[in-house]
C-alpha cells in the first residue's frame, strides 16, 4: 500500500512539473511577425533580417520580416501599436516611432509612450552622405562650397518626412547656411535607384545601403556621420575628421510590442535578446550591415533612452527650422 501511495505521489509531481515545464514554454507556439517600418533594401531592413533569423534561431520559432514603409517610420509603428497584444508581433523601431517632429508627434494616430512597450535596444546605425558622380565634390567643403554656388539645386533623399536621415540632412543645410531639397522616399533602398540615375544629386542613408554602390563607383561617398569610420567603408571619413565637431548622428533600434502584451513573451524576449546581441556572430552581422551592436539596455532604461533620443530630435529639428512636407 505504502508503494503504491509513494507511485501515487511520485506521479502527481511528475505531471505536475511536466504542466509546469510546458506552462512556461508555452511561448512561442508559432512563427512571430517582425514589423521593419521601411521598404526592403534600406538600413533598417538589412538589420531586422539579421536580427529575425538570429532570435528565431533562439526561440526556435521563424520570426517573419513584414515591411511596413511610410511616415518616415510611423506607418509601421502605427501597425504595430494596433496589433493584437499576443506577444506574435514585434516592432524594429528607432526614434521615428515616437515622433522626431514636434508636428508630426501631434499628428500620430497612436500614443507611442502607451501604446508601444519597449523591450531591449539591439543596434545604432550611422549614416553617409553620397552624391551622384556629376556632383563636383569629394569633400564636405567641396559639397558645401557647391551648394553655396547653386542655391536650392541640390536635391537629397531620404527614407521619408521625420525619419533620422531627413533630419540629419536639414540639419547639414542648418549649419552650413545652405539650401537643400528634400525629396522623401519609403525607405533607403528606394532612393539608391535615383541617386544612382542622377534623378537626385545626393542621398542620405544608411551604410549598407550604399557601400556596393561606392565600391562600384556608381556613387561618390562624402562623410559617414558615425563616430568611427566603418569597416565597409573605411575610406570614407567621418564628420570629425572632415571639420565638422558634434556632428556625430544615427540612429538606435530596439524591440517593441504593443501595449497589453502578456507578461511571458516579455520576459523571454528580456532574457534572450541579449543573449542574441551579445553573441559574437550576430555582432559581425550587423557590422556587415553598416551597424554596431549597443549595449542591450532593456525595459525602462531602454524606454528613457529612447524618450530622450526622440526629444532630442525634436529639439534638433525645431532649431533647424525643420519643416514638414
């Protein structure tokens, strides 16, 4: 009888360790959706496919990449903030997704300090200046002293009105007291086609985006605006060594999920991102894509940085005189 009780109870914690194992790695039970809010083929694309094949790798489900271009990022962000709260549906967001104009955060459709949760930052991606090769410069200065000799002819691109390389581009024309025209795109792969063609003189983008297209002469590099020249690109300079001091601007990324996500895929996505960015294989991947890898700062010290970046640009913008088509 005794035995019998003893396999009784030995039986009940077996299962009841088994229900318990099973209850915590419930999540994920199926393939996850990645919001990239910029066509194919720009910076942020190039990241969110490093990254999804990364953390589906350690989740052991796929995690999908759905472009969701426009708004200079807000579109995609918008999705995401509407998306049903099940922990399936995670954003690639930067700065762009909490309004880096003070009009434009007035006029987004979503609150994005309520309706989005940040979870990890993952990446920072700086960006370059080209030019089309019939535009007579190699140099900041070269560029400046040409935009100065021909007043509102120089047109640049842009992933869209708000996102970071828009306003890095205003804020060029700020300081240097010159006049450019914004021609906004849906993403950066977009705009390579025309700076390419000579539809527009000049491009400001992310490093992959651009490096084959330097490396074949199609376009000439001007100035990365990291802090450090980057190794797909090492003989292009960076704007301190090009003269020009607190200049240093790109952009962060992180995970967000929408408001009203459970609290399990939030605490597996708190413990398994980091594992992702700090492996030495992804942080080459993203350097191959023209980032850097951050310190993944995770919940509310991800939040505050990502509040202050946005303010930031804000404040940026508004000095610039930043006006939004």
């Amino acid at each position: 009888m005794t035995n019998r009780r003893n396999f009784f109870v030995a039986s009940l914690l077996a299962l009841a360790l088994w229900a318990s194992a099973c209850q915590a790695q419930s999540w994920p039970q199926r393939p996850m959706r990645l919001i990239v809010p910029f066509a194919p083929g720009g910076t942020t694309d190039a990241l969110g496919r490093v990254f999804a094949h990364a953390l589906g790798d350690r989740l052991g489900q796929q995690v999908v990449v759905e472009n969701r271009p426009g708004g200079g990022g807000t579109l995609g962000a918008e999705s995401a903030a509407r998306a049903t709260p099940d922990g399936y549906t995670l954003l690639l967001g930067s700065a762009e997704a909490f309004g880096m104009t003070e009009g434009m955060r007035k006029r987004l459709p979503y609150d994005p300090d309520r309706d989005l949760v940040p979870v990890v930052m993952v990446a920072r991606a700086p960006n370059v200046f080209i030019v089309h090769p019939s535009v007579p410069a190699a140099s900041v200065k070269e560029l400046v002293a040409y935009a100065k000799a021909n007043p509102g002819k120089l047109r640049y691109g842009s992933p869209g009105v708000g996102s970071n390389p828009h306003l890095i581009g205003e804020l060029f024309g700020h300081r240097f007291n010159i006049q450019l025209v914004h021609v906004p795109y849906k993403g950066g792969g977009a705009g390579i086609a025309d700076v390419v063609s000579g539809q527009i003189e000049m491009l400001v983008t992310g490093i992959a985006t651009a490096a084959a297209r330097i490396k074949a002469g199609q376009v000439r590099p001007i100035v990365n605006t990291g802090a450090a020249r980057s190794p797909l690109i090492p003989e292009v300079p960076v704007m301190a060594e090009a003269g020009v001091n607190d200049f240093v601007l790109g952009a962060l990324f992180g995970v967000f999920v929408p408001a009203g996500t459970p609290r399990e895929p939030i605490e597996r996505l708190l413990r398994d991102i980091p594992v992702v960015t700090r492996s030495p294989d992804f942080a080459k991947r993203v350097i191959d894509v023209g980032q850097e890898v951050t310190e993944p700062l995770a919940g509310e010290a991800f939040a505050r940085v990502m509040r202050a970046e946005a303010a930031r640009w804000r404040e940026l913008a508004t000095m610039a005189g930043v006006k939004e088509e």
